[in-house]
C-alpha cells in the first residue's frame, strides 16, 4: 500500500473526526488512564501518524529512562508498515526518524521554561521546527494551572499542538474526570479516557473543548499491538 492510501484509510481519522477535526494550534488533548493501560502506545501511535503525514514531532519525557520510547517507536511503525503493507516502508522509516527529536526533562526542572528554550535552539542551530509536541509521564498533581496556560501560549505562538498522557483513574459516575484534572480542564481541549471493556481497552471521549454531545469514537486499542484501531476489528 501507498503512503497516501495508508493514511486515508487509518483508524486516526476517526479521532479528527469525532473530535471536531482534531487539535489545532495551541490545543492540549491528553489520553487518561491508570498505568499499563496504553496511553503511551496511543501516544507514539498518533506521533508516528503525524510523522507520516510528513510532520516534525518533539516528544518530551518525564520517565527515569527514555531508551523504551524509541522501541516503542519502532514497534509501533514496524506494526503500521506490516498491517498495511507499506510499499517502501524501509525508506519511509528513515524520513520519520529525521523528523522526530526525543527529550528528557526531570519534572522540577521548570519545564515550560526549559521546553521554549529547547524548542527555539533547535530551531536556530538545527533547522528543526515541531509541529506537534508529544508529552509523556507529565504530573499534573505537581504542576500549576499556570504551566499549562503558558505551554498553552506558547504552543499557539509556535504552531503547534500537544498530546499529553495523565496516570490516574477515571472519576465515577456522571463525571468521568479525574479529581486531580478538574483544576485544568479549562485548559483541555481535548480528554480521552482509555477503559478495559471485555478483552479489550475501549478509547473514550470524555472532553471535546465546550461540547456537552460527545462523540462515540468507536476505538480500541488492538490488544496484540497496541494500534488504535477500529473496535469492530477487535471485537
């Protein structure tokens, strides 16, 4: 298969799609679940999409040891390449790889801060422009509103948008959001919450911007590899 028809026919579509075309400049999406759910394959499943789609991607992590993301990587294109048998693949890998830089941040270490001046020596000394930004193992419980509304600015200054990961359980009931992301859900335009259903983990919207009609995404994560897929296909 061609590039061009992988990407008219993978599942993300139906992300943009239910979520009103998808994060524009300066929007925040964040995938919520407890740990070993998956977010951070939906994270690198959704990076490598918009590396195809011939994006520049910065994904910046908080976890002790960052080798696992460019495994993660790998597994995750060398999964599309296969179930789409991907015409090229070897070359096409290469171009993603040219355009997707990893970052280590320690969570104290003023991070928006720090993250403005990465961002803009890359792009004086290397010519590296993000499109999007991909953030993992980020502790909402550690941060301010604040920090979120100036990532949120300069985000929308730079051109670009950001997928985050948030470690905790779903709320109950009527209000699926978590506690802990209530102080922030201004700043959220976009909330996906990750739950087990059967055999399967079910993607479900759970925020899109003001909203109140949220989309049924009919998505799962395939649980042989991780892929956002359709969940008809998994089921």
């Amino acid at each position: 298969m061609l590039k061009s028809e992988l990407l008219k026919r993978t599942p993300l579509r139906i992300l943009d799609e239910s979520t009103h075309g998808g994060l524009t400049d300066g929007d925040v999406g964040v995938l919520v679940a407890p740990k070993g759910t998956g977010k951070n394959a939906c994270l690198v499943h959704i990076a490598t999409i918009r590396l195809l789609e011939g994006k520049h991607v910065v994904h910046l992590s908080f976890s002790e040891n960052t080798s696992h993301i460019v495994s993660w990587y790998e597994t995750i294109f060398d999964a599309v390449a296969r179930r789409h048998d991907l015409e090229n693949a070897s070359e096409i890998h290469d171009e993603t790889v040219k355009n997707r830089i990893i970052v280590k941040f320690r969570q104290h270490d003023n991070p928006v801060q720090r993250l403005e001046k990465s961002l803009e020596l890359l792009e004086q000394s290397a010519h590296f422009h993000a499109d999007r930004l991909i953030v993992d193992g980020f502790d909402f419980t550690h941060e301010s509103v604040d920090e979120l509304k100036e990532l949120r600015r300069f985000a929308k200054a730079a051109g670009y948008c950001i997928w985050m990961s948030a470690s905790m359980d779903l709320g109950q009931g009527d209000n699926p959001v978590p506690a802990a992301l209530e102080p922030f859900i201004d700043e959220i335009a976009v909330m996906i919450g990750l739950e087990h259903v059967d055999d399967h983990v079910q993607l479900r919207l759970i925020k899109d911007r003001d909203t109140s009609d949220l989309a049924d995404m009919h998505l799962a994560l395939d649980p042989d590899t991780l892929l956002i897929t359709e969940d008809t296909v998994v089921v």
